[in-house]
C-alpha cells in the first residue's frame, strides 16, 4: 500500500513541480494571502478559479480540508484558520496561516489538489478530510487510500502534518462509524502524525456553537476548533527569541 501511496504522491509533486516552473497563467493556482492574517476562506469564484501564493517572509501553517476548514456559514474572517492566526499571533508565533479549504470536497478531491499546498512550501499542514466521504457513504478503503495519499505527499513535501478527524450521525449505522473513525486513527498511528479525533470536540450540541444544519460550526464554535489544533500545533512552531525572553520576563 505504502509503495501505491508513494507513486500517487510522486506523481501529484512532479505535477507540482511543472505548474511552479511553467510561469503560466492558464494553469490554476493557490488562493492568496496575507502576512497579517490567515487566507479568506474560498469564495464560489476562488475555489474555481484560485490565484498564484504571494511570497512572504513568515512560515507557513496551511489549513486543508473541507467546509469545516473554508468557513461555510460564517464570515470570511470567522473561519477556523482566521481564528487560529489570531491566536498564534497573541502568543507571538510569526507564522502565516493559509485557509485551502472547500466547501464540498472529499478525500480524492484533496489528492487532486495536493500540488495547490505544495506550493505554498508549508511548514505544517493541518489536513482535515473525510466529512464529505462519510456522508455519501463512499468505500471506507478509498476514503483510508486518499487520505494517506494526502499525508504522505505533505511528509513528502517536508511538512509537518496534524490530523484532524470527523464522525457521522449515528444513522449510517454503527458498523460503517466504527470503520470509518478507526481511519483517522491508524493514519495517525501509521505516519506518525498528531490527531484530533473529533475536530468539533466541545463544539457539537453546545448552544451557539452549531449552524442550524448540525453540521457547520458557528463562528464561536470555529474559535473552539482553532483551541483543538493549537496544543498540537504549537509544538512544531518557533518562537522569535525577543517574543520567547519577553514571555519569560512577564
């Protein structure tokens, strides 16, 4: 299996290398951002037609996932990579944190879309999909294959990966729930990567944290899921030794 992922991945890089060195603008590129602030979540036109990465002095934190990433139903600056810029920066971490999130997309459409991060030369990668596979009700085995594809590709790439999982209603029955969050898991487990298990942990059933769908979080519960990744991201992050000695002298 390792040696399929690692063919798919070297694949998707060298596709990656082609649409850096091309200098094309008929190929499609990253959503921009800003040093200051994490990357707007995607617009219906920006998740069609994504523009080329700025360059930026900061390193880069790159939330890739769905609508639980993007932001759907909340303000653009509401999302949960917006809130996690925010908190970042009030711990003095100088890190620029990029929102690749799509509403809709499932596993496989985060493989097509391995060259999209690839080119933003994260240092961390907080890949969260798996939501819109489990709703369909897509074969647990390709959800596991694509989702490995993702992370070994970023391990690839020399990032850093945390991952962030999902469940489903208990109406898909216990049998395919079970299958489908030991996923999470064993990728945790197999590629050596940090979990979440439950990215809306403390945020699903609390009042004022969930969209009236019951399955988007509101923008306070998308602050709550930026607090879930951050004991996990933290860990990979350098501080600048100004902020680091001024921390210590408060």
């Amino acid at each position: 299996m390792k040696s399929d992922l690692k063919t798919i991945c070297s694949s998707v890089l060298m596709i990656a290398w082609l649409l850096g060195c091309s200098g094309s603008n008929s190929q499609p590129q990253p959503a921009t951002s800003t040093e200051s602030t994490a990357a707007s979540a995607p617009t219906p036109s920006s998740q069609t037609q994504p523009t080329a990465p700025i360059r930026s002095s900061r390193p880069t934190i790159v939330a890739f996932g769905d609508s639980l990433t993007a932001g759907h139903g909340v303000n653009r600056d509401e999302s949960y990579p917006a809130d996690l810029q925010r908190d970042l920066e009030a711990r003095g971490y100088r890190y620029r944190v990029v929102n690749l999130g799509i509403s809709g997309n499932t596993t496989k459409d985060g493989v097509l879309r391995i060259p999209e991060v690839v080119q933003y030369h994260p240092s961390v990668v907080i890949v969260a999909f798996g939501g819109n596979d489990g709703l369909r009700g897509l074969p647990i085995r390709d959800t596991e294959m694509n989702l490995s594809a993702i992370i070994v590709a970023m391990q690839d790439a020399h990032a850093k990966v945390i991952l962030g999982g999902i469940t489903l209603p208990p109406n898909y029955g216990s049998d395919y729930i079970a299958k489908f969050n030991a996923i999470y898991v064993k990728a945790s487990k197999v590629y050596h990567v940090p979990l979440v298990p439950f990215m809306l942990k403390d945020v699903y059933n609390v009042p004022g944290s969930m969209q009236d769908d019951g399955i988007h979080p509101t923008a306070q519960g998308c602050k709550q899921v930026a607090k879930n990744f951050l004991p996990l991201l933290l860990p990979m992050l350098q501080k600048p030794p100004h902020e680091s000695t001024r921390q210590q002298q408060h």
